[in-house]
C-alpha cells in the first residue's frame, strides 16, 4: 500500500516494508521461540504436565490473532509513515 502512496518511490517502499516484516520475524524468534523450546523440552522430559503445552499453544493463537487484528489496524498509519520515510531517502 506504501507503494501504491508513492508511485515514484515504490521500489523503495516495497523494499521497506519487507524490512519491517524482517524485523516482526526476527523479533518472534528471540523472544517467542526460546520460550516454547523450552516449555515443549520439559514436557517431553515429564518436568512438566502437558496441560502446560496446550495452555501454550491457546495463547500463542491468541496472540497470533491479536497480532493479525492489530496489523489490520495499523496498517494505513504506517503505511503513510513507510511511504514519507520512502520519499525521504
């Protein structure tokens, strides 16, 4: 959408955006991943119940659902805030 704002700077902006979803993934894999690694490590090593990894589970889907819902909000924001940093560089 940030290219469609900025037609003359849409490679840019393209390129932006990925990198803001770049750094949504790296972020996950710091902080989310380490800590499900380990919580599924001790269930299979009994130092924890199952019930653990299912409660896990839920509110991993439900932080992905709030994420998709907040991403839906936000999207025109920084979209525009994307395309001023594109016409900026």
């Amino acid at each position: 959408y940030a290219g469609a704002l900025v037609p003359e700077c849409r490679l840019v902006a393209s390129q932006l955006s990925s990198t803001v979803n770049g750094i949504g993934t790296i972020l996950l894999y710091l902080f989310v991943d380490p800590v499900v690694g380990v919580i599924s490590d001790e269930v299979m090593s009994r130092r924890r119940d199952y019930q653990d990894l299912k409660n896990l589970i839920y509110y991993l889907c439900i932080g992905r659902l709030a994420g998709v819902i907040m991403s839906f909000a936000l999207l025109i924001p920084l979209a525009h805030l994307i395309a001023k940093i594109a016409v900026n560089i």
